[in-house]
C-alpha cells in the first residue's frame, strides 16, 4: 500500500508546484507551452534513448507483454470504435484512445512496482512496449491526421523518423538490439537533459488546471467518461481475464500484469495533445480523473491479488 501512496504523493506534489506557478504568474503566460516543447522536443527523446539504449529486450518476449499489450489494444479498440462512429476526428480519437490504454509506467509504475510488486524491472514490458510501439504510432497518426499530412508521399512516409518522441525510441531500440556502448561524454549529458522530462510534465499539467473548469463537462464530457471507464475499469478487468482465463498466470505474475494495467493515464499523453494541439481538455480530464479514481482501484487490486 505504501507504494501506491507514495507514488500518488510524488505526482501531487509536482502537479501542485505547477499549479502554483501558474496562478502567481512566475513562468509568464508562455510557462506551460515553453514547458511542454522542452519536454517534447529535448528532455523527452533524451530520456527515451537513454532508458531504452541500456534495456533488456528479451522481456518483449514474455506472456506478460502480450496480456498488456493484448488489454491495451482491447480498450484502445473500443475506443476507436465509439469515436469513429461518433465522428470525435483523428486527432481527437487518438488522444482518448491512448488516454484509455496506455499506463504511467514510469514516474507511477517504478515507485509502484518497487513498494508493491518488489521489483522495479517488473514494469519493463509494458514501458518497452508502450515506448517502441505505441508511441510511435501514435504520434505518426497525429503528425499525418495535422499539418505533416501534407507534403509529397515520401515525406510523409518519413515522419517517424522526424519526430523527436519516435526518433528517440527507435534509436534507442537499436542501440541496445547492436549492444553497442554509448560513451559516457555522451550519455551522461542525455541522462541529465532526460532527468527534465517528467518534471517538465508534470509542471506543465499543474499550470494547465489554472482557472480550468470542472473535469467532464462541456463537448469534451461523452469522450473524457469512455477513456475514464475504459482506463481505471476497462484495462484491468480484461488484464485479468487475459492473465488468469488465457494465459494462466497466478500469484506474483498475475498480481504483476493487473497492477500494471490498473496504473492511470500518463502525464506526458498531454504533452502530444498540447504539442499538436488537438484533445487538449480531453487528455487533461482524462488523465486527472483516473489518477484519482486509480487509488483505490490499485489498493484494491493489491488487497485481493496479493
């Protein structure tokens, strides 16, 4: 239980100093958005790199990777589905669909894997995969479905190799597949610039809630409740159902895949929806709203499972 805490504390804490920036003003009226491109475009590849290039990625070859990535494309599905039969658009239909599958593995999912699951690595499935597959996909979904859809064809095909985000994750995938050793005058400077990333995130969703109303409500409330039910319900329950009803899995291992599951939206699913400016109150609801409602989820799951 303590790890489920003090993950929600360290997350409160940060969001709470990003709130008070912005209501006093400190950072300027472009506070949030200098924040948001810093983490996108530098701190964020940085730490992509620097944590894939050193990962071990046999564990993309264990029946825990496929339960996550099995419940993520099922709740992510669904909403696909809704929004394209409610015509929510591309753009808006990618933020809500990665708003109710992909999990805080990191800043969350480490400290909670440490207190509660006793081992750090154990949320390595799910951060290798949301990283190298996921995230790519999504990001090149939203360049293509915004202004990089336009341009010749072989631009566009392109465009994962000229995001930051995607750029960072793919060079580090390969580093670690060649085994090569990136010097450390080189390594340790990324570590430091990617050491900026979840701060600069997390700061900036504080400042966003500055004179922000009420969470589910306006255009945005039918969107924001399905990512919602979907994340802190949806991806757990059928996480379970995987683990336990397909692939057998019991005790530690199947405390192991739920809990991860259950962890809320993350932070920096904000920071694409501001970089391309497209779902920026939805990402927000949806994200706030399940880190709150996942408290007790999680503290739940670990009563039962553990």
């Amino acid at each position: 239980m303590q790890g489920v805490l003090t993950g929600f504390a360290v997350i409160a804490v940060v969001i709470a100093v990003g709130y008070v920036l912005g209501l006093r003003g400190h950072l300027g009226p472009q506070g949030r958005e200098v924040l948001t491109k810093l983490a996108f475009h530098v701190a964020s590849p940085a730490l992509l790199f620097t944590t894939l290039a050193t990962a071990d990625l046999s564990v993309v070859f264990s029946s825990r990777l496929l339960v996550t990535a099995l419940s993520t494309v099922a709740v992510a599905g669904v909403f696909v589905a809704v929004g394209v039969a409610r015509r929510w658009g591309v753009g808006r239909t990618t933020i809500g669909a990665l708003c109710s599958g992909y999990v805080n593995s990191g800043n969350l999912g480490i400290p909670i894997a440490v207190y509660v699951l006793g081992d750090a690595s154990l949320v390595a499935p799910v951060l290798l995969f949301q990283l190298v597959l996921v995230t790519p996909v999504a990001v090149t979904i939203l360049d293509l479905s915004g202004g990089g859809a336009r341009g010749p064809l072989w631009r566009r095909l392109l465009t994962p190799l000229r995001n930051p985000i995607a750029l960072g994750s793919l060079a580090g995938v390969a580093v670690a597949a060649t085994g090569l050793r990136v010097p450390a005058p080189v390594m340790d400077p990324l570590t430091l610039i990617g050491n900026m990333s979840v701060p600069a995130v997390l700061l900036a969703f504080g400042i966003s809630l500055c004179g922000s109303t009420m969470p589910m409500r306006g255009a945005d409330r039918e969107p924001v409740l399905l990512a919602v039910a979907l994340k802190a319900f949806g991806q757990p329950a059928v996480a379970w159902a995987l683990a336990s009803g397909v692939f057998g899995l019991r005790g530690a291992q199947l405390l192991d895949v739920v809990v991860t599951s259950a962890l809320p939206a993350a932070q920096n699913l904000y920071t694409y929806a501001s970089t391309y400016e497209v779902g920026e109150r939805l990402a927000r609801d949806a994200i706030l709203v399940p880190t709150v409602v996942s408290v007790p989820v999680l503290v739940g799951v670990a009563a039962v499972l553990g």
